[in-house]
C-alpha cells in the first residue's frame, strides 16, 4: 500500500500536467489520467477513491490547470509555473 496519497502524488510530474485550452464551459469532472490513477490506487488499498476526486487532487496539486482561457485565475497559474 502506498504511504500516503502526497507520496503518491509527489510521484506526478509536470511533464504529465494538462492544461485546459478550452474557451467554454466544458470542463471534465475526470480524465483517462485520473481513471488510470484511481485503479492504481485502489489496487494498492485505497478504497474511496475514485476517478473524479482523483481528478479533483490532480486539480488542487496543480497537474491540472481547469481553468478556461478567458479566466482570470488561468494565466495567473500559468505564469506561476
């Protein structure tokens, strides 16, 4: 079983971030990324975990930047990278 999900997650690198070029509201609430991590993880013992609050932690660390193009928030996080 893995330590801890912030073990797992420190794991992630940026090269596997996404980042959001859409102009609308059409945002996912999971990704094929967060389903292949989420079965990883139950696979390791995790038992409440599955793909759309995986894809929730992969927003809230940053491998996810969600936000639409024409949001203010999007090139704030993007000039903080």
């Amino acid at each position: 079983m893995v330590a801890s999900l912030t073990t797992y997650g420190s794991g992630l690198t940026i090269s596997q971030s996404k980042i959001s070029q859409k102009a609308t509201p059409d945002i996912p609430a999971t990704t094929p990324l967060a389903e292949k991590i989420s079965k990883d993880l139950k696979k390791r013992g995790f038992k409440f975990l599955g793909p759309t609050i995986m894809y929730a932690y992969m927003q809230a660390i940053g491998i996810v930047n969600d936000h639409t193009i024409d949001c203010f928030r999007y090139r704030l996080i993007e000039n903080f990278k």
